[in-house]
C-alpha cells in the first residue's frame, strides 16, 4: 500500500515538473505558463494573466470540426468582448496557412501558429503507450486563479466553454 503511495505521488510531481499534468485533475493543477509569439508578431507571456479567465482553442487548419466551430467560437468572443476573458488559438498549422485562412474565414482569438511542440508539452494527454498526443479540437478555460476549470475534446466543448465562461463572469 505504502508503495503504491509513493508511486502516485512521484508521477504527479514528475507530471508536473515535465509539463505534461493530467487534466483530469480540473481544478486542482495549475494552468500551464508559457511564452509565445503570436500570428502578429506580439509576445504572449500567459503568468501575465493571472485574475483573467483565459481559453484555449487547439486546432489546425484543415480540421473539418476545427472549421465548423469557428463560428461559433466567434460568437463567444463577442458575447464576452468587454469581460476579463482572453481567448488564444493554438494551431500546428504554419502563419501562411493561417493568414490564408483567416482571410476567408475569420477567427476572432489571438492566434499561435506552428504551436505543436507546446500543446504537447502543455495540453497533450498521455496515451496507454505513454505517447503524448492533442485531439483536435480541444478548449481548455482557466479560472482566474490560473487552474483549469473545464477541458473537453470536439464540437461539444464549444457550449461547455459558453456555460463556464458565463458562470465564471456571473460570479466576479
């Protein structure tokens, strides 16, 4: 039994410290800080969102449920525009594919192209293998306390963001 304590605790702790936390654990680990440059040119630097609700979107260009929530995702953007709510898109797709693509179809988060390694590293879930691999797509909201407060895979993550966003904005 007493081993079995130790086991769990290293993983947790070694989890942590190589950035791969297991958010299944929502609420109780620390959202993941990192740096990035965005499609623009600016610098994103997440510890400087602290008493923010920040969403992720993991996605890709050429993702058919990627493309078909964009709308949608858009919608959030506007209802919550004027709220303490950052919303940052993190694409394996390159910055020209993006720009192509958002020029016919626009996409109202702050977006990080060629950000593969980094949802690995921060957001990828660890296979029966012990691969890391990012379905797509993924959303991810971090309360303003900086620990995940919801993560779903798929279309319907896109109303589970709406029903948290609205909850956490009623609250403050």
């Amino acid at each position: 039994m007493r081993i079995y304590l130790i086991v769990a605790i290293l993983a947790i702790f070694s989890s942590v410290a190589l950035g791969q936390q297991d958010y299944r654990l929502v609420g109780k680990l620390p959202a993941p800080m990192m740096k990035l440059d965005d499609l623009g040119g600016g610098r994103i630097d997440t510890s400087q969102y602290k008493g923010k609700l920040v969403v992720y979107n993991l996605w890709f260009v050429g993702c058919p449920p990627c493309m078909e929530e964009i709308p949608k995702l858009n919608e959030i953007v506007n209802e919550f525009a004027g709220a303490d709510v950052e919303f940052v898109g993190l694409s394996t797709s390159n910055a020209a594919d993006i720009n192509r693509f958002i020029a016919k179809t626009p996409f109202r988060y702050r977006l990080v192209p060629s950000a593969g390694k980094d949802m690995l590293i921060n957001f990828g879930l660890a296979g029966p293998d012990g691969s890391l691999n990012v379905p797509f797509p993924t959303h991810v909201v971090v309360d303003r306390d900086g620990f995940i407060a919801y993560r779903a895979v798929g279309l319907k993550g896109v109303e589970g963001v709406r029903e948290i966003l609205r909850r956490e904005t009623a609250l403050k």
